[in-house]
C-alpha cells in the first residue's frame, strides 16, 4: 500500500500534483479543440459484423508518433461516456470487441477497433456502464481500450503508480510494463513505483471489460516521499 508520506496526484493534462510539481501532458502544437467533431453517424446496436466505418477525421497535425495503433476507419464517439469524449484529448483510446469469456486482457494483434475516444485523465470511479460507445456500437460488455499518450515528469526521481480498474488493466511506461492488475474482478487497487528521468515519457494504458456491469479504470502518478 502507499505510505502515508507519499503524494499521489492524478496524470491529468498539466496536473498539479500535490508535491508541488507537475506532470504536463503532450497534446500537441494546438489545443485539440481546435479540431471540429464530425457530425454524429447513426447509431448501432451491439453486434460482431458491422457495416465499414466512418474514418476518424483527425487532422494531419495530430498523427503524430505518440498514437501508434491505426484507427482503421473506426469513427469517434459522438457523445461523452465514463472512459472518454470524441472531440480531443492528450491520450487516445481505441476500442475493440473481445472474445466472451476472455479472462484476461487479450492480444490486440488482428483485431479492428470499433471506435475512438480521447481523454486528459483516468478517473472512471466504480460505476455502471451501459449505453455503449454512442455512434459507434452500443457494446456493453466484453469490450477493450487501449490508450496511447504522453506525459512529462519535471525531474528526475522515484515515482508513485497506483492503478485501480473494473475489469483488469495494464500500464506501460516507454514500452516496458510498469503496473499489471489484469484479471476479471469488481474495482482492485494495485500499486508500484518507478525510475524516470525529467523529460517526455510514453503511456499505454490497456483495459478490458467482461460481463456487463461496473467499470472502473482510475491511474494516478506522484513523486515519492515529497
């Protein structure tokens, strides 16, 4: 568990953490907002074939490196839901179906995503999730995200990590897996900690859903013992 002496912060776009410095997150030359969202696509219902979908019209600007995965025509979300909006954010998030029954998170190789979603933080408390992905799938249950972004540390120094999640999910820092708490179970908190020097690091943060019912993803990131 934490210590108490520790401080936790959320890794929030250009978050003040509660040591005093901050974690200023990468979200390109403009503010995303700049980009208009596309107009809402019709609706779909939960379904494993679907019709191509309407290509995500991000600007050039934003392909940058920081978002590996290629949507592959997989629109955004026309409508704010717990894990993200359609419009803009420093990390995107890329959803796909999963097999039934996935007691884990699966590999994501060969599989095409059904939406895009963006955020500035993870802070999805315990709650229920229905309603889907609006203008994508209204897929409740047996879903995952993958995450991709970029955050700044002010300087050198042992990091904090706590990651809570409903189902499992899985952090990585440059690459190189920092926290795991995978699995099917109701909200799990898992802690660690990790080395970074002052500069631009990458995250990936995967997270999966089974049965439909609560969901919870909750990351937070602060400078140990200050």
């Amino acid at each position: 568990m934490v210590r108490t002496s520790s401080r936790i912060a959320s890794c929030v776009l250009a978050a003040s953490l509660l040591c005093g410095c901050h974690v200023t997150i990468q979200s390109g030359s403009k503010p995303a907002e700049t980009s208009p969202p596309p107009p809402p696509p019709p609706a779909k219902t939960a379904s494993r074939s679907r019709k191509p979908a309407k290509p995500d019209p991000e600007p050039a600007r934003r392909k940058t490196a920081k978002w590996r995965l290629p949507t592959q025509g997989a629109p955004r979300i026309t409508a704010p839901i717990a894990f993200g909006n359609g419009e803009g954010g420093a990390f995107r998030g890329l959803a796909y179906v999963i097999p039934e029954k996935s007691q884990k998170l699966p590999s994501f190789d060969g599989l095409v995503p059904f939406a895009v979603l963006y955020t500035d933080k993870f802070e999805v408390k315990s709650q229920d999730f229905s309603g889907g992905f609006p203008g994508a799938l209204a897929q409740n249950e047996w879903f995952a995200i993958r995450f991709e972004g970029e955050f700044k540390v002010p300087e050198e120094g042992l990091y904090q990590l706590r990651l809570t999640s409903d189902d499992g999910a899985i952090l990585y820092i440059d690459d190189k897996r920092a926290l795991a708490n995978d699995g099917v179970h109701s909200a799990k908190t898992t802690d660690g900690e990790a080395r970074l020097a002052e500069g631009t690091h990458r995250l990936r943060l995967d997270y999966f859903q089974a049965q439909r019912g609560q969901v919870a993803l909750m990351l937070q990131i602060g400078q140990k013992d200050k």
